[in-house]
C-alpha cells in the first residue's frame, strides 16, 4: 500500500480514482438491514443519491460579489456570533441541511421541534430534527428595530454574513429543550452551553455567508463540502455510499464492521462502495477527545492499513454535537444524504449520552435504529444496524460477538479505553492499531501538568 505520507501531499486522506466506473443496473436495497441475498434487480441509475429538496443549497456568495456584500454589512445593524453560532452557519453555508436556506423562521422552528420534518411547497417532506436557530438578547433586538437585514459578525467584529428579509420571535427555551432532549434534567452539554444563557428571541431569515467559513487549524483540508465529497465520490465512480459517524477513535471493532458493510454491499450486487468515515467536527463535550487528536488518530488507522485508502474517504462534518439521542440520529443520517451517502450505519445509543442525573443511559440503545428505520422524510436512505463487536480472546483479535460462547469475548467500553491510556496501559493486542492507540496515550499524556503545574501546548494535528 502507498505511504500515507504519498497520499497526504495530495489530498489527505482522498485516494487516488478507481480507474473503473460503474456501468451495470444495481439491485434496490430497502430493508433496514442486509438481506440475506440480493433483492430483485430494480434498474437504478449508477450514481449518487439527490439531496434533500432536489438541489443543493449552497449559500455562500460568489467572489466577484463579496466586496459589495462586504460593504453592504457595515451598514446594517449587528448581531456577533458564538463559536456555536458560527458552526451552524458553516453548516447552513454548504447545505448539509438542505433545502434550509437559512437560520430558521418560526414555522420551521415548530416543525422541526413538533413533527422533526419540514413540509416542503410541493407537499414533499425533508427531515429536520434539531432546531439550526440564532438567538438574540432585548438588547440586539431593540437595536434592529425595524430592519429586515442584519450583519452576521465574528467575535472580532468581522462581518461574516447578512441575514435577510428576517423574522424575529420568541425562544421557548423549555419547549426547546424538552421535546430536543426529552429532558429538561440539569447538565445536559450543549443545553449549558448554548441554550441556557443565550437571548429570549430568536432571528431567522436567508443566509448570505461572505466566504466560505474557515478555522485555520490545520484541519480545514479536510472540512469537504457536500459538493466536494459529491465530485469526489463521483470522481472515484462510487455506486453506493456508506457512511459511518463518530466522535471518538477509530478502534478494530470499528473497522471490522466497516469493512464487513462494504463485503456485503459488493455481494448485494454493487460493483464499488465507497466509505465516508465522518467524524464530527463541531462542539464536543469536555470528556471527549478533541478533533485534533481524533484525525491524528484517524491518519494512523489508514496508514496502517486498518481500514483501506482507496475505497475510504475521510472528512470532518461542522456540525457541533447535542447529545439528543434518537432525536439528533436523524439529522446525522439527513445531513449525509445531502453529501450523496445512501446507506447509513447506526449503532447501539447513536448520540447518547449517561443521564446528567442518575446513574443510567439517557436513552434507550435501541431506539435510535429504529426510529431511524420509520423516521419521516428519511425514507430515501437505507439503515444498516451495527453488529455488535467485542473482543474474541481465542481469536486474540475484534470479532462480531457470538452468543453461543459469550465466556470467550471481552467488552472494552469508551470507560475502560480511556483508562488504559490515561494510565499509558496497552490494551489487549488486536483492539486497536498501535499507531492509533500511541496517539490516544499521548493525548492524554499531554493533559498531565508539567512540572511548572501548568498544562503543556496543545500537538496540533
């Protein structure tokens, strides 16, 4: 296999094109998960899956207009941003929530708090299950007063964006908060930080972004678009597209059920799918590890050849993180069909979280799959089950656990992973690449005070 350093001075983390399209009809697949054969050939066209609404809303504006726009903002009234605030727009700027043509105006907002869909004007139904809104506090509000157009600024005064023909009304924070998480239970993450404290109002309207959002980390190479992935995946002439979300390392139980999708895609009749390995790359959660370390990690499992370079292709997704369960898996699964994914895989407590109270899941681990499978406006998508995974001590290896002889395997939660590495403790050989695994030792590594008590710089990735 070619290094991956080879590969990183091209794209990172983008193989070289298959040199074969696919030129055959391909078998329907619309069950929640594999059947055992192949279904009836239906003839379907080789190629990806439409997005939401029909077209792609992009809404960043063209560069021979940016310098008008620009000017335009200075004249308007301001609302400043939060780095929340910001994700979103970067969200709603390349369309992963299409057909959303910007931050939500009050029938949107109840739509998706009430039905997790919005109706569209020809009667069709997209999915939406996480309000993508902007709140403003009196202040702001009074100082917009009259005006349909707002500036959008950074945190350092900046205009960003310009909010038009707007609408402004109120923000029902409990409603809110109760129907998202299903909970009103104090410590719920993205509640504290960005609900709780945020503006009584909510501001909706058309979104123009100045320029396409950047956060000069080091990591914007790899924040794709849903029209870049689209011209990748179609570059590479995928016929199917699986994609698999996550927001922690990449370990071999991971792996094998991504490379077990793709056999079983092939022997339903697909000639060439293709992976989208999608972390989340929004707000996280302080326990979490960070993003940074998180693609360090991802490197390693590619260049160790743990999952394989040229059927897999890796970007961040801007989204930040709820933790809503069941009802935050649907937007998950909605965003990817806007970046051309047409099977999803889903696994046990998608997006869940331990309850900020008690001492129990906050959901329970199955339903996020199984309103997955009837969820409205997701129809389009086929959901793949995760297989559970653990570790087959006669294997010495990641297996698919077999009830028969449940004696033989060893289940190594998140909890457990992060204990070993924080204690620089190998986990059992098999349960992760070893240059992987290297990378979560030193991130927590460097998370232990120096000697002057102080925490040591953040290793860019």
């Amino acid at each position: 296999m070619a290094s991956m350093a080879a590969v990183l001075n091209k794209t990172p983390f983008l193989s070289q094109p298959l040199t074969k399209p696919p030129t055959s009809d391909l078998p329907i697949a619309t069950a929640v998960s594999f059947p055992s054969k192949p279904r009836r050939r239906g003839v379907v066209r080789a190629g990806l899956i439409s997005p939401d609404g029909g077209k792609l809303v992009e809404l960043i504006v063209d560069e021979p207009r940016r310098r008008e726009k620009k000017h335009e903002a200075t004249e308007l009234p301001r609302v400043e941003l939060t780095a929340i605030d910001m994700q979103w727009m970067h969200v709603l700027s390349e369309g992963w929530a299409s057909p959303l043509g910007g931050f939500m105006r009050e029938s949107e907002f109840l739509q998706t708090l009430h039905f997790n869909s919005l109706r569209l004007d020809d009667g069709s139904v997209v999915n939406m299950s996480v309000p993508i809104v902007l709140a403003i506090d009196d202040e702001q509000k009074a100082s917009i007063g009259e005006s349909k157009r707002v500036a959008l600024v950074g945190s350092d005064g900046s205009p960003v964006a310009i909010l038009t023909d707007i609408e402004i009304y109120k923000h029902p924070k409990e409603e809110r908060i109760a129907r998202t998480w299903g909970t009103t239970a104090p410590g719920l993450p993205y509640v504290e930080e960005a609900i709780t404290n945020a503006g009584n109002w909510l501001i909706g309207g058309d979104l123009e972004v100045l320029e396409p959002v950047k956060y000069n980390d080091g990591l914007d190479r790899f924040r794709l678009s849903p029209a870049e992935l689209r011209k990748e995946l179609e570059r590479r002439g995928a016929d199917a597209v699986f994609a698999f979300q996550l927001r922690n390392p990449v370990h071999n139980g991971h792996a094998l059920l991504m490379t077990d999708t793709r056999r079983r895609l092939l022997e339903m009749g697909y000639k060439n799918p293709i992976l989208l390995l999608h972390p989340l790359g929004g707000y996280t959660k302080a326990d979490d590890v960070p993003l940074s370390w998180r693609m360090k990690q991802h490197e390693k499992v590619l260049e160790d050849g743990v999952l394989d370079p040229e059927t897999t292709v890796v970007s961040i997704f801007p989204s930040p993180m709820h933790y809503a369960g069941p009802t935050e898996v649907q937007w998950h699964a909605k965003a990817r069909i806007n970046a051309g994914a047409n099977f999803y895989i889903v696994g046990r407590d998608p997006a869940g979280m331990g309850h900020p109270v008690e001492k129990r899941d906050l959901y329970d681990a199955d339903h996020g799959k199984k309103v997955l499978s009837m969820a409205p406006g997701l129809e389009r998508l086929n959901i793949l089950p995760f297989k559970v995974a653990a570790y087959d001590k006669t294997q010495g290896k990641m297996a698919f656990f077999d009830p028969s002889r449940p004696q033989d395997f060893l289940f190594i939660s998140g909890t457990k992973m992060r204990t070993l590495a924080k204690n620089k403790e190998n986990p059992p050989d098999g349960f992760m690449c070893p240059g992987g695994w290297q990378v979560l030792v030193d991130y927590y590594d460097s998370l232990t005070p120096a000697g002057n008590g102080r925490l040591p710089e953040v290793i860019p990735a």
